[in-house]
C-alpha cells in the first residue's frame, strides 16, 4: 500500500497527523475489473463489447502472470 504525508499542519485538523492512505489498482486487479465489465456486458446483451472487454482482460491477466513469474525468479536485488 501506498501511503502519503498530508501537506496540512494545523493543529486543529487531525486528519493532518496521519498519513493518507491512497489505494493503488494492480494489474490483476485491472484483469479482474475488466472480467467483471465482460459479464456484466455479456448479460445485458453486448456481445462485441462483452468479447472485447474478456480479450483485454486475458492479455492483462497473461502479463500479470509472466510479470509474477519474472519477479519470483529474479527476486529483488539490493545494491
């Protein structure tokens, strides 16, 4: 998780003392979102799009996984 420092320093805002919590979308969760998209397309009757939409989120899905694969093999590597 990403976190960030807030740029407010009154000491009447207690929000300012702690740190924003900011959410940040993986690729696999975009994979996901995209499949979701594809169903629910696919349910209403949009076939082209439901297609598309299930195209997009098996490419997506495929780099995740080499992405995944990648990291695990090379691991990180401190200087």
């Amino acid at each position: 998780m990403v976190k960030y420092l807030s740029s407010k320093t009154s000491k009447t805002d207690k929000t300012s003392k702690y740190p924003i919590e900011r959410k940040v979308i993986h690729m696999l969760g975009w994979a996901l979102l995209f499949f979701i998209f594809a169903v629910v397309a696919g349910l209403f009757g949009f076939l082209g799009i439901a297609s598309a939409l299930a195209g997009i989120a098996k490419i997506l899905f495929v780099v995740f996984i080499v992405l995944f694969i990648a990291s695990l093999i090379l691991g990180r590597r401190r200087a």
